[in-house]
C-alpha cells in the first residue's frame, strides 16, 4: 500500500484518476439515468403503404416542447423504406430535417432522433417523410425528454474505451501518462459543452463515414446498397458504384475503418447516429489536443506555457469551429499528423518507431491523400536526423502501400481510390497569385483573419528555410510540409474550400503549422526586450481568434448560401460589408448560455 501512494502521490496523477472513476460511473450509470427522464408520448406500432408521390410524409406524434430543453424520439424495429424524421416548430414556422435517413429494407432493433428546444418551441409536430416506395412498419416509438446528466452520460460512454484504456495507462507508467490523460479529459468535456454538431454537421462529404462503419461492424462489408443517396440528384451526397455494383463512400473507405472500434462499442446500446458521429469528432479532436501539449513539452515550453499554447489550438483555431463539431478526414489525419510529430521529436529514434511512424503515415495516406505533405515533413527530418531510419521509415511503408492498393483496387476496382484520383491540383496561372492572397487575407477564407495565431508558424517556417543551418531537423521537415501545402493550394480552382466555415482546407495541416507556431512563440517570449509588447499582441490575438472560432463552433454557418452560392460567386470571399465571421453575430451569447444551461441541473 506504501509503494502504492509513493508511486501515485502526484496530484496531478490522482486527479486524473478521480476524473477518470468519475466519468466511468457516469458511463455505466446511463440506463438508469436515461429511465428517470420524463416521458412525454408514447406510439403504437404502425405501418404505412407503399407511397406513390414522393416524399411521403405521416403525423407521429405532436408535443409541446416548452418544459424541455432535449427531445429524444426512439422508433423500435423500423424496417422497409428509407425515412427521415421531420420537426415542425409551428410557432416558428420552420421545419429541421435529421440528417440521417435510416437504410432501406434493413432490420433494425432501435434508431433515435433528437430535437432541441432552444429556450422552449412551443408545439412541435414530429413527422416521418418516407423518401422512396417500400411500405414501413415499426413497433413502437417513444418520445421522451432527455436530462443534461443523461446527455453527458451518453457522451462519456461512446469514449468509455478510451477512458479505460487512459485508466490503465495511469496505473502502470501515471508519469506519463497523466498529462494526456488530464488534458484529453478536459478538453473533451469543453468540447461536448461548447461545440455542438449542428444538424448540417454529417451532411456533406462526411455524411457516410458512420453508416460505412455500421456496415462494416455489422455485415463485414462497406458497401452502402441500402442507403438513400445512389441517386445522383439526392440532396446528400454521392455515393460511388464499384465493379461489382455495389454503392461505396466516395470519400476515403478508411476513415470508417479508423472508426469501426468505437462503432462496435456503440453497438451495445445503440446511441443515436447524430450523437454518435458528434462523440467519435470529439474524442479525436480532444486526443489531437492532448497530444499537442506533450509536443509542447518536447520542444521545451513551460507547463504553464504549453496550456495556454493548448488553449489556442483547441478555441483559436479551426480545431474548435471544425474539427469538434464534425466527423470529417482531416480531423483524424490531424491526430494521427500530431502523433506522427510527437514520435519524431523523441530524442532518439530507434527502428521500431521509425516502423510505427511508417503505419501512421500509411494510415493518415489512406484517410486522407494530402497527408502526403505530412509524410514529406517526416522523410526530410529522418534525412537529416538518419539516413538508415530514412531507408527504412520509406521501405515500411512501400511495403505496407502494397496491401492497401490491392485493397483499393478490391473496393473499387481501381487501384487508386476515386476520391484521390478525383482531387489533386490543376494548374499554375496568375490566378494561383489571387488565391494565394485569399487563403491568407481575403476577409471570408483568409487563415490570419480567422487565426492570425497561425501567422507565426509561416513566419518560423520562412525562418527555417532562410537560416537552414540554425534550424532543427523537425524545424526543417515541418516548414517544407507548410509551405509547399500552401503553394499546391494556390492551384485549386476553388481555393476556398466550398461551403465551410473559414479556412477549411488548412485543415490537414493544422498540426504541423501550431508546432511551428509554438516553437516561434516560446522564441519571442523568451527575449526580454519588447516582452511586454508580444504578450500584450499575443493576448489580443488569442481573444480574436477564440471569439471568431467560438461564433463557428456555437452558431455554425449560413452565410455560404446567401444571398447567392459562394461557389458560383466567389466575389463574396472578398465582400467587407457581408462577413462571414459577424453573420447572425447576435445570436451567441443567447446560444452560449444556453450552452451552459444545457448541462446544467433543471431547475
């Protein structure tokens, strides 16, 4: 018992441990805690005939919802047409689709739906819309109102498995382990509170992410023949036939592989989807974080300093508006690019961390193609680090690209996947010099408008390119892999990343280009003259960035399609008198408090 409370005295290791037992019970607890919530109707099985004139929609139930903040409808074994649920907010007179249509001719045991009733909607009609001509029939369907301590539980446990696994890392190495795992924790509860997934957060190229995970955990394939979306002219995404016939994701198979554990936990008690996705972005981009203040430690920052470090990656930055509130590629390849950085900034690499950095390269390649430019920082700091640990960091993973091509090719049947073969850059003009300027400065897209924080990773990378030899090898590898990301997107067409809220595309570097920043920032911090003056801008900057980002996180986005389409009037990217940034302004501090009340004890 003595070398017990010798080997965990540290407090930060206990508090980890207390956070750690406590979300765990919280976990478990969630049966019971979801059976206390008040009831508010309950349907009868029913069963509706084929529909001829498409959309079809039926009445469920109609509720009032001003006693209740969190609406929960549970339909139990629906099976025949793909529906969707419909809520008519009569008093608003607006209608908010689910964004997840259940698949076809499919027997399912349980799907939920839910609803938010910002400061009380009044009388809300719940409406089935059937979206093609099978019949449906379903058993029973409840409509209850879910508590604050209920929708947390169910969040703490889709991440039950990494709390466990966080639980035995502290048991057996705590020293190392406790700064994750504290880290990872809390920024996973700020994100669960502070950045919600709006009902359009799994309704772009995302969308089948989880559904190709479903299929694969259930049935052993990825094939999507039962979801509505084959059809080019539906309004969700494309999915892609293979040789075969089979409908795929379009968008990167592996993501839903990378996914698939925490899918089969989820199998158990069959959270809803919408809930689900939102836990799964959550749980990754707080990992991403968490690793992010072990880099920061690495390169020497203070404890205190790499906080607050941490804090500007998780609220200044698109990690907050983006990568906390949906399920997409590039926040996976983030963490799996923070992960790749951490392994090299190990003091000594040896050959069988060069072989796990050659699996994450491999991986993060998978999930999304422009991790290439990850992979291009990697090859340049071993090069410069050991050429034998370079040899074998890329024979790894010419080795491990063999099955993933023949798997490609069995999906597809191509031997490069349709989305990145689809995507790549297309030319170099005078245009590439308008699009440079906009990913930088234009006031709706540019990175140092929305995270001028970020201006000092590309000022330490100009740095390490001019004076090579005062620079680090990883200060080298990093600076390539941002600079030339920034030249290629110069190329694209649409730099501006489509409808999206701020600099999306940069996304798939944000890891690598905050490490830069924070080596250029404990540099300037460090100098004694003008101290005062870069704490003073830093301060300003990070409130403008966190403000900028937290309107994205809470708010969301409707300014990409209007007045007109951004992508068929690019002019608007340039506009002053319409940003991006203050539309809808008014509405955040009302949707920040209730934030807070959301999670707060009814009174």
């Amino acid at each position: 018992m003595k070398v017990f409370f010798i080997r965990y005295k540290s407090s930060s290791t206990i508090f980890a441990f207390f956070l750690l037992l406590c979300s765990g019970l919280l976990a478990v607890s969630l049966d019971k805690i979801q059976n206390g919530t008040p009831l508010i109707t309950e349907i009868d099985s029913s069963s509706y005939a084929t529909c001829s004139a498409l959309p079809c929609d039926h009445l469920l139930a109609k509720i009032n919802s001003a006693k209740h903040r969190d609406i929960r409808l549970d339909i139990y074994q629906p099976y025949g047409a793909a529906v969707q649920i419909k809520w008519n907010v009569q008093q608003l007179g607006l209608s908010i689709f689910d964004a997840y249509p259940t698949p076809e001719n499919t027997q399912l045991t349980r799907v939920s739906y839910l609803f938010k009733s910002l400061g009380g909607s009044g009388d809300v009609e719940i409406v089935l819309r059937m979206l093609n001509s099978h019949p449906f029939s379903y058993s029973k369907a409840v409509v209850f109102a879910e508590s604050p301590l209920a929708v947390f539980s169910e969040y703490m446990k889709v991440a039950l498995p990494v709390l466990l696994i966080s639980l035995l890392a502290l048991f057996f190495v705590p020293h190392k382990a406790t700064p994750f795992v504290v880290v990872f924790f809390l920024m996973y509860c700020c994100y669960v509170v502070f950045a919600p997934s709006p009902k359009s957060g799994q309704m772009g190229d995302n969308r089948f992410y989880l559904p190709a995970a479903y299929e694969l955990v259930r049935h052993g394939h990825l094939s999507l023949n039962n979801y509505t979306g084959k059809d080019s002219t539906h309004p969700f995404t494309i999915l892609q036939k293979n040789k075969d016939d089979d409908f795929l994701n379009y968008y990167p198979a592996a993501v839903s592989i990378v996914i698939a554990p925490l899918v089969a936990w989820s199998e158990t008690w069959l959270p809803p989807e919408e809930r689900l996705a939102d836990a799964l972005a959550k749980i990754i981009a707080a990992a991403s974080v968490a690793v992010f203040f072990l880099l920061c430690r690495r390169i020497g920052c203070t404890a205190g300093g790499s906080a607050l470090l941490c804090g500007a990656f998780a609220f200044a930055t698109s990690q907050f508006s983006i990568h906390a509130g949906g399920l997409y590629s590039h926040t996976i390849t983030t963490f799996f690019a923070l992960v790749a950085l951490w392994i090299l900034t190990l003091p000594s690499l040896t050959a069988m961390q060069a072989l796990l950095l050659a699996l994450l390269s491999v991986v993060g390649m998978a999930c999304r193609h422009d991790f290439a430019f990850i992979i291009l920082g990697c090859s340049i700091t071993l090069l410069l680090r050991s050429r034998h640990l370079l040899f074998l960091y890329l024979g790894a993973m010419g080795a491990l690209l063999v099955p993933t091509i023949y798997g490609a090719n069995l999906l597809y049947g191509q031997w490069i996947p349709p989305y990145m073969l689809h995507h790549g850059p297309r030319n170099i003009s005078v245009a590439n010099l308008k699009a440079f300027a906009g990913l930088l400065i234009s006031p709706n897209r540019g990175l140092f408008i929305y995270s001028p924080i970020l201006a000092f990773g590309y000022i330490r990378a100009i740095l390490a390119i001019a004076k090579p030899r005062k620079s680090t090898p990883l200060e080298l590898g990093l600076a390539a892999t941002t600079l030339s990301f920034l030249v290629l997107l110069t190329s694209f067409s649409m730099w501006w990343g489509g409808w999206s809220y701020g600099p999306r595309l940069f996304c798939s570097i944000l890891g690598p280009l905050m490490v830069l920043t924070a080596m250029q920032l404990k540099d300037l911090v460090e100098r004694p003259r003008g101290r005062a003056l870069m704490v003073a801008l830093l301060t300003l900057v990070l409130v403008w960035g966190a403000f900028v980002h937290t309107k994205g996180a809470l708010i969301g986005d409707g300014w990409n399609g209007s007045p007109n389409n951004i992508d068929q009037h690019p002019e608007r990217l340039w506009d002053v008198t319409d940003l991006q940034i203050f539309r809808d302004i008014k509405w955040l501090p009302i949707l920040f408090r209730e934030r807070i009340l959301d999670f707060m004890p009814s009174s």
